[in-house]
C-alpha cells in the first residue's frame, strides 16, 4: 500500500500542529479537507446528465456540519433510521430532498416520511400493507416505490453485497412469482410510481453494479408497457461505487461508473426515468484522515508494535476484518512531518482492551517511537462519524479544511471529548 503523504495532506498535518490540536488531553483528531469533499461533488455532478438526483447517503458521515455542506453543494440525503432522518432534517433538508431506505421501518418511521413527503423505499410485502394502511387514512406528496433485490450475485466483500440470492434487502425478483405479484402491486397501485434497487458498494465490480440496475431498469420497462401508462417514472439505483484505499488514486472515478452504466443499461440515460443515486463512502471518504499521537512502543516475541490512540473506535471495520478493509497507515515525527528511514515491519494498534485492536498488521514503516503520530488516509466516511463506543473511549474531534498556504484554515465541524 502506498503510504506517501501528498503535499496537500502534509500541509494539513502542518497546520494541525500549527495550531496545538493535538495535545496530552487530545491525542487524536479527525480532518476533512472540505475544498476535496467540493471538488468530489462537483465531479459527482458533472459526470451525469441533469436528469439523475445525487442523494448523499447519511450513514457514511451524520454529522451535522457534513450533511448542510453537501446539501449547499447541491446533494439530497438518504436515510435509514430516525436518527439519520433527524439529522437531514436538521441539517435543512426538505422532506422532498430526503430519501427514506431501511428494512426494518417502524410504523413511526413510516408515518414520519410519507407526512414529510420524503421519497419512500418500501422493503418487502409486510410493509407495503402497513403503508396501504396508513394511505387508506391520509394523503402523500411523497414519491413511493417498492425495492427489489434483482439477485445478481457477490462482490468480494460478501457484507456489502446486498444483491445476493438471500440477501436481508428488497423483494428477490427470482423468487417464486414474486415478478407477478410485483406487477399485481403497481397495477392495483397508482401510488406506486418509482423502483428501487441497490447491488452494493465496497468489493462489488462495477459490472456486477451494472446487471443488478439493468435487470430492475428492464422490470420498470415492462411494467409501464403491461400496464399501459407511464406510472414508474423514477429510478432509484442506490450508490455503490467502490473506494480505492490502496492509494490517493480515484479509482474508479464516477466517469467510469457512468460508462460502465452507459455499457450495460443504455436506456437509463434516455431521460425515460428520473434516476436517483444514494453516493456516500465515494463522495467522503478521500477528503478525510487521522491524526494519533503514537503513546508507547514495544516488542514482543521480537515483534514491534505502536500502540496509538486510533483503533476499533474509530476504525472499527479495519479492525475486525483486517484482510478486506485495509487502510494506509503513514509514519509522522513529533512535528506531524512525514517520517524517512528505514522500514521495518510493525503493528499499529489501538487502544481499545482487546487483542485485536489492530489498524495494520506487520506493516512496512519508519520506525514509529513514543511522541510520534500516525496519518490514517481515506478516513472521510464512516471511520470517525460513526463511532465504536468501546471502553467509553471519547468522540474524537474533527476540523474542516479549507484554503491552502497561508490562507489555509482549520474549523472545528464536532467537538471532541476531553480525556480528562
């Protein structure tokens, strides 16, 4: 992995130290160089027609000062829980800006969307009947549509595949006479006006991405050819794209993502449907990285190991599944410079009470030496906005970046906790 620190991140390490972030009572902290989280959305737009409605998903960062800058930049939100669909509320988002995904709507929740007019995803045959319930009472604005699960098979990463043949997410569209009883629901539906799907993210190839959106774009087509009339008119074909953590590279990018889609479903760019994206770990994820402090070194069974204050609290999928979620891992002296000298082979842990709190395993760095600091890259999207609360182990207070040289400022987006 390439462990090199760009010039723009040397800069914002220099600039944390510049301003004493990191001290004894803080000894980690989380940046978002806010000029690159722009620079992606305006990407993110550009490279699809006006027709298609980017919606940032929330899971990947729920913090406040995030999701009022992506909705600024031009993004809607998707939800899957109350306390996401709070805070896009929060965050000013309208109910017609949001889109509520979950497979386990409570009926508060779904009473909450369809009074707010959020677009609606409905999951599976037990929640449509509870909003045939709640429609049969009361009028919507919202736009409805049902999600299916077009079963096209497994990327790399089985938990983020969620178009396998048992997936927990959507209608399997293979299943017995699911596709008849899914044209029966928008025929004896008018409400009924959009489709869903979402093959998934991390670890899926983009052709895999492709043939789950082709087979649920041919359902839509033939469901308003059998019913006669034009009742599907949106397309929500969830996010998807894969983050390259292996380098600074963006790979693939979003172009890439739209050839890919162009290649395997042409008809999604004719302007037939309105087509709705759910971006949120490719939108975040290179603008951010960590900052620890390294605390003690030591060797055991001749093995070196650092132990840091970045671990399973922050890194919680690095941690536990170590061989599909690796993340760059750079050396930095005292002064936050990037490190030189030879490289030997070291363990970063963390901080957490058990064994396998480990960032990187017998990685190939300078050595690390107590006052030291670690820079973790790509760390933008879930890694310190949905914390793993072990050991009571404190939120981790995070800046925003922006400008560059002398202009170059740092803004606290979520306050941290103190250690003492």
């Amino acid at each position: 992995m390439d462990d090199s620190v760009s010039p723009r991140k040397a800069a914002l390490a220099a600039a944390s130290h510049r301003a004493g972030l990191l001290a004894e009572e803080a000894p980690l902290i989380g940046i978002i160089d806010m000029d690159a989280l722009r620079g992606t959305i305006d990407d993110l737009r550009s490279s699809f027609p006006n027709f298609f409605r980017h919606a940032f998903a929330a899971k990947a960062n729920t913090m406040p000062a995030i999701l009022k800058f992506v909705r600024d930049a031009g993004m809607s939100c998707e939800v899957a829980s109350p306390g996401e669909f709070e805070a896009a509320q929060a965050a000013g988002f309208a109910g017609e800006e949001i889109v509520f995904d979950s497979p386990a709507k409570t009926r508060w929740e779904i009473d909450a969307a369809l009074k707010s007019g959020a677009t609606l995803n409905i999951d599976n045959w037990q929640e449509l009947a509870r909003v045939d319930d709640w429609l049969a009472k009361g009028k919507s604005s919202s736009i409805i549509g049902i999600r299916v699960n077009p079963q096209v098979g497994i990327g790399a990463i089985a938990a983020m595949s969620t178009a396998t043949r048992t997936s927990k997410f959507g209608i399997g569209l293979e299943d017995g006479d699911n596709r008849a009883r899914i044209l029966a629901a928008y025929e004896a539906r008018p409400w009924l006006t959009a489709l869903h799907c979402h093959v998934g993210s991390q670890g899926c190839p983009l052709e895999l991405i492709a043939a789950g959106i082709a087979k649920t774009y041919a359902l839509a087509v033939d469901i308003n050819a059998s019913l006669g009339r034009k009742q599907i008119a949106t397309l929500d074909i969830g996010g998807g794209l894969p983050v390259n953590f292996e380098s600074d590279r963006v790979l693939p990018s979003f172009r890439d993502y739209v050839a890919s889609l162009k290649a395997g479903v042409p008809g999604l760019f004719s302007g037939e449907f309105k087509v709705v994206t759910e971006f949120g770990r490719s939108v975040l994820a290179k603008a951010g990285i960590i900052l620890a402090r390294v605390e003690y070194t030591k060797e055991t069974g001749g093995h070196p190991i650092a132990i840091t204050h970045a671990g399973a609290q922050v890194a919680t999928r690095t941690v536990f599944m170590p061989d599909l979620w690796k993340i760059r891992v750079s050396a930095l002296d005292p002064q936050l410079r990037p490190k030189t000298g030879e490289r030997i082979e070291q363990d970063v842990a963390g901080p957490c009470c058990f064994a396998g709190d480990v960032v990187a395993h017998a990685r190939p760095l300078p050595r690390l030496d107590p006052g030291d600091f670690v820079m973790l890259h790509d760390t933008g999207a879930y890694y310190f906005s949905t914390p793993f609360v072990y050991n009571s182990l404190p939120a981790i207070p995070v800046y925003g970046a922006s400008g560059a040289g002398d202009a170059l400022k740092l803004t606290e987006l979520q306050r941290g906790h103190a250690l003492v």
